[in-house]
C-alpha cells in the first residue's frame, strides 16, 4: 500500500466514524428541515440522551457540518443549523434512513433467524 492511499483510508474513517454515528445521522436528517434549538432535536430524536446530543453536535460543528448561533438573550437562546457543507449530507444520508425504514422488518427476521439458529447449535 502507498501512502497516499494509507493516508484516505485514514481520513474517510475518521469522517465515516462521525457521519455514520446512528445520533450524529439523526441530526443530520432532523436539521435538514431547518434550524432548531438543542430542546427542539432532542425531542425529535427519540431516545437520545443530553449528552449523547451535545457529543453528536459537538462532533458536527468541529467538523464544519453544523453551525451553533448563541443569542445573548435571558435566558441565552442556541440555534443549530447545517452548513453549506453539512447540507451535502442530506442526500446520501436521507436515502440511507429511507434504507433502513424499508428494510427493517427484513433487517428483524434476518436477526431473529440468527438468533434462533445461534440457540440451536
């Protein structure tokens, strides 16, 4: 192997270790209909922690996905947005939700196959 090619791997699997986060996903797709406050996606996402979020977005705005817009108000208003760059996400990560939407019950019984072959043996 080159290094150069060393190299890419190591970049694309720093930035897929990011972008395929299950939260940082949900964030993606939740701030692609627009800005939100922290209060708002946590809402929207089911499941996620406080922390789990503020990893998510922090991890996303380091990486120029996300925007973060404080207002100096009482008491003191955060909107997150998706970049210019951020928003080429939207495509590729909307078609693998719509993916995993399509083929969860496939997804279920493959896993319950599994399981049950994994019992017999």
């Amino acid at each position: 192997m080159t290094k150069r090619f060393d190299d890419d791997c190591v970049a694309t699997r720093e930035i897929l270790s990011l972008v395929g986060d299950k939260w940082s996903v949900m964030v993606i797709v939740n701030l692609g209909e627009g800005t939100l406050r922290f209060s708002d996606l946590k809402r929207a996402i089911e499941g996620i922690s406080q922390r789990m979020l503020t990893l998510a977005l922090r991890g996303l705005e380091r990486d120029g996905l996300v925007t973060r817009t404080v207002y100096p108000t009482s008491p003191p208003r955060v909107d997150y947005d998706l970049t210019r760059l951020g928003r080429t996400l939207l495509e590729p990560v909307s078609a693998l939700a719509f993916w995993a939407q399509s083929h969860r019950p496939e997804i279920e019984r493959a896993r319950e196959a599994f399981q049950r072959a994994a019992k017999s043996k």
